[in-house]
C-alpha cells in the first residue's frame, strides 16, 4: 500500500545523504563540490515541490487550514532556499568558513524542519488522505520540477 | 486537532530558553568559587555540606536549568507539544528555581533553616510549575516517537526526585536527619542522574544523532525497550537498596549495562556518521562516552571499596558525561534559535551560527572544561590539584557565558540597528 508518511520520510533521508556527500567533498576541495550541491539543491527542490505543489494543497482542501502548519512549511522553505543560493555563492567566492557556517545553519534548519513534519504533518496527512495515497504517490512520483 | 505546534507564533519565545541558557553558566562560576574555597577531604564525602552545595549548584543550576530550557524549546519541534502558557511558566519557573537555589545555598553553608524552608518552597515550586504542564502537553501527544516516551519518562523521574528533594531539604529546614533520610538522598541522587538526567539524554540521542550527524539510525530494540529497561532497573534497583541491600549489585549491574552500551553505541555511531564535520560539540558527545564508561565501571567497582570513590563516579558521570552533552548542546541550540528568529522575523544579512561563536574560544572552553574534570577526578589522590582544576573550571564557565552572549548580543543589536534590505516588515512573527 502507497503511504504517503514513508515516502516523504525516505526522501528526506535521501536528501541528508546527499547532503553529507556535498559536505564531504567539500571538506577536502571547495570547488569540487559545485556539482554536489547542485544535485542536492535539485534533489531539495523536487521534495519541496512533491509538497508544495501536491500533498499540501491536497490536504488544505481536505482539512480546510489554509493558513496553518502547511504555510508554516512553506516558510521554511523558503528559508532553506535562501541558505542553498548563498551555498552556491560560498563555492563562487571560495569561501570555505562561509560554506560550512551556511550548510551547519541550513542543517540545523533543515532537521527540525523534517521532524516538525515526520512527527505531526505527515502522520495527519497520510491519516487524512488514506484513500487517495495511492494517486498522491504516483502524481509525486511523476512530478515534473518548475 | 492540534495544529500548533507547527507555528512559530505557538513555538516558546526566544527569551524562554534563552533566560536559562544564560543563567546557567553563572552557578557553574559560584560552584567553582565554592571548590576554590573548601577544604579537599570535606569534598571526598557526598554527605558534607560543601559537597551537597557544590553539587546542586551544578546539578539544578547549571544541567538542570540548561534541561528545562532545552525541554521548552524541544517539546515543540520533537514532539509536537505545546507547554500552556509557556512563556509565563517558564518564566516563573525560572525565577523560582534561582531564588530557590540562592536561598539553598545560604541556608545549607549557614545551617538557616528560615532560608532551607523557603528553598524547598521555590525550588519545589519552580520545577513544578514547568514539568508538570510539560508533562500535561506530552499526554495531549498523539503520535509516540521513541524520543517523545523518553522524555515522558524522564520528566515522570524528575518529579519523584523533586519531591524527594524537597522533602530532604525540608529535613535539613527542620534540623531532623533520619535514618530515611540517607535512604531516600541515595535515591534521589541515582534516579537524577540516570532517570532523569540518563533517560532524557538517551531518548534526544534516538533522534538526534541521526538526524544531525546523519549517522546510521538506531536499532528498533534499542528505541523500543532500552529506556523501559532502565526505568526497570532503576525501580528494581530502589526496592533491593532499601529492603535487600546485598543483592542491589544486581540491579546496579543491569542498569550499567545499558549505560555502557549507549556509550559504546554512540562512539561507533560518530565514527560511522556520514557528515565530515569535527566541531566542539562532537568532541564533547565523544568525551561524554569515554567518561560514561569510566563512570559506569567505577560505580561497580566501588560496590567492593565500601563506597570511597563515589564522588569520583559523580565527577565522571555527572560532569563528564551528563555536563558534557549539555555543553555541547548549548554550542547548537543558541546559535541556531538566534539565526532562526531572526531569520523567521526577515533579516536576511545575518551571521551563519558557525560565526556568531568564536571557534577558538569554544575550543578553549571544552579544553579547559576537561583539564577539569580530569583534575578533579585526581584531586582524590593529590588534594594540591584541586585549586588548578578549580580556576581551569571557572575559566571555563566564564567563557561558556561569554560564548552564549555572543549570539545573544548578536540577536539584541541586529534588532536595534534594523539593517536596510530587510524584509521584517514582511514577517509572519511580528
């Protein structure tokens, strides 16, 4: 059975490898890690928008809360894309303090981030949309990134 | 349906946590003042007053006050729960507990029983007025981590050993030392350190280990039954004390079992952690297991020496262990709730967490902290060590309060000075 919760939850562990790759070679050569952290800025981008774009629109409707926890997420993402710009710019400049002071304040960020949703929003989501978890899977599955 | 603990605007206040964060290190200085200043084979026993002053000075003071910060903050974002009124309790909260220790301590070194009577009223007051609503916002949980029934656990221990504190600091008000007394201050002391110190480490480490380090996550027994076990252990461990003494080795070994295996555990898992990062603080997680299993050893081994090194078992597992994680969280949660305020309020050209603390200064302050303990803990052989160790101690406060303002004044001035391009105008906070 498609459910919604251990989708979500896998890719975020996805995303902390690749995170921890990005931050591995970074540590050895700044420069090499450009296309590390363009893979997990993409890899970033395309979970936010499996949410943004289908599972919380889905649930607003569902439950009704517009202005609730969902546009709490999406602040924060918002802050996270931010942090992932200036990561980029830390690579241009060489920067290496600057990288690792953005990708500890972005992990930081990124973690409690994941758990305020692994412990309450995807628990009510994938309660709220049983029935439909099937179709939200296969739509995230096949989302293509704006 | 309890949405709240996704919004910042239910989140607690910076102020919350921060008021603890801020004071703690401040009792670490007067504890180390006190050591400066008392004699080395008073210390040597748990019973003599210095010793009891010292150590809650550091127990509620420092680790204590860092705990229920820490929980005000950490209940929302682990658990999802929300503490009512927090920011009214919590701040009560803490103007009890200072009062009370203050009073404590002047009550303690000047046998004032007016100032021991109000204590135990401040002191039972302010820890309870904050753990019992915590208590309150976890039964309202509905989804149950391993993390979240740990803290459970923990807080539930918290309680007991508050109200036996309460009650040994009413003995000492009332002049009247009875032979419960030493029983009930033995436990006391045991269930602090591993129930509610203990459990609340373990049960944060299931989820955060593996969530910030990203190290491999723990096994399904461990998160399932290791703090039931221990609860167990404990509970077993208090009955055989007070009613078959010569089989509590028993329960002691069982409960260091599971002690040393965190320890152990925690080891491997850093060394297999996929993030390359080696900061203070993953220095102070590795020093918290190297001495968590000297300590753990050390409280067997003591079981045969009619008890003459358990202050040595309290250096080790009480400031090498339990002091060292919470030191090392305070590197973390500071910054990060500083950076994260500011940022949800909209100023965007604000310091990365790594430059709001001085590395070097940090490094100097984890240094200096261990050379301490270390010092401390051969302070037992060589009473001359005692002073060093005691003036590397205070250096080591006084720098941990210097490395939490650092961020504090970072968040105050960036307030004040309002610098252009920002968008707090925008903000979802204010």
């Amino acid at each position: 059975m498609s459910n919604i919760k251990e989708y979500l939850t896998n890719d975020h562990r996805r995303c902390d490898d690749v995170f921890a790759k990005m931050e591995d070679k970074a540590n050895n050569k700044l420069s090499d890690a450009k296309e590390l952290t363009l893979e997990f800025i993409a890899d970033m981008e395309r979970h936010f928008q499996r949410e943004e774009r289908i599972v919380f629109p889905e649930f607003e409707t569902k439950t009704g809360m517009i202005n609730g926890p969902t546009e709490m997420m999406r602040q924060e993402h918002s802050q996270m894309r931010n942090l992932m710009q200036q990561l980029l710019g830390a690579i241009e400049n060489d920067d290496k303090d600057k990288f690792f002071g953005l990708s500890e304040t972005l992990m930081i960020l990124l973690q409690q981030h994941n758990m305020k949703e692994e412990q309450m929003l995807y628990t009510m989501a994938q309660q709220h949309l049983s029935a439909e978890a099937q179709r939200i899977v296969e739509m995230m599955d096949s989302l293509v990134v704006e | 349906m309890d949405f709240n603990g996704l919004s910042i605007d239910q989140a607690p206040p910076i102020s919350g946590p921060l008021r603890f964060f801020i004071t703690a290190p401040l009792f670490g200085i007067m504890a180390g003042v006190m050591l400066l200043f008392s004699d080395s084979a008073s210390l040597m026993s748990r019973y003599s007053m210095d010793a009891i002053v010292i150590v809650h000075l550091i127990t509620i003071g420092l680790f204590g006050f860092i705990m229920l910060g820490a929980l005000t903050q950490m209940l929302s974002v682990l658990a999802g729960a929300n503490i009512p009124k927090v920011k009214l309790i919590s701040s009560l909260s803490h103007l009890f507990l200072l009062v009370g220790l203050v009073f404590m301590v002047f009550g303690l070194q000047e046998s004032n029983s007016i100032a021991l009577e109000f204590a135990s009223l401040f002191l039972g007051s302010g820890f309870l007025c904050l753990i019992l609503p915590m208590l309150y916002a976890i039964s309202r949980v509905q989804h149950f981590t391993a993390s979240v029934k740990g803290m459970r656990v923990s807080l539930l221990f918290a309680l007991m050993i508050v109200l036996m504190g309460v009650y040994l600091l009413y003995g000492y008000s009332q002049n009247n030392i009875t032979e419960l007394h030493a029983i009930v201050a033995n436990i006391h002391s045991v269930w602090a350190v591993f129930g509610f110190a203990g459990v609340l480490i373990i049960g944060v480490a299931f989820q955060v280990l593996p969530m910030f380090y990203v190290a491999p996550r723990f096994k399904q027994f461990c998160k399932k039954r290791v703090v039931l076990l221990i609860s167990t252990g404990l509970f077993i461990w208090m009955f055989l004390s007070l009613y078959a003494e010569e089989y509590a080795l028993y329960a002691k070994l069982w409960i260091v079992t599971f002690f040393w295996a965190f320890a152990t555990t925690v080891w491997i898992k850093f060394n297999k952690r996929k993030r390359p990062i080696s900061d203070v603080t993953v220095w102070y997680w590795r020093a918290a297991s190297i001495f968590l299993t000297l300590g753990s050893f050390l409280w067997i081994f003591d079981e045969f020496f009619k008890h003459q090194y358990i202050v040595m078992v309290g250096i080790l597992i009480g400031g090498g262990f339990i002091l060292s994680i919470m030191l090392g969280m305070l590197y973390k949660i500071v910054p990060f709730l500083v950076w994260f305020h500011l940022n949800a309020e909209g100023y965007m050209t604000i310091p990365t967490m790594n430059e709001m603390i001085n590395k070097n200064l940090s490094r100097a302050q984890f240094v200096l902290f261990i050379a301490a303990l270390i010092g401390f803990v051969f302070a037992f052989y060589m009473p001359m060590v005692l002073f060093p160790s005691a003036v590397a101690f205070i250096v080591s406060m006084m720098l941990l309060e210097y490395n939490v303002l650092a961020p504090v004044w970072i968040y105050i001035q960036t307030k004040k000075r309002k610098p252009d391009f920002d968008m707090s105008s925008f903000s979802m906070t204010n």
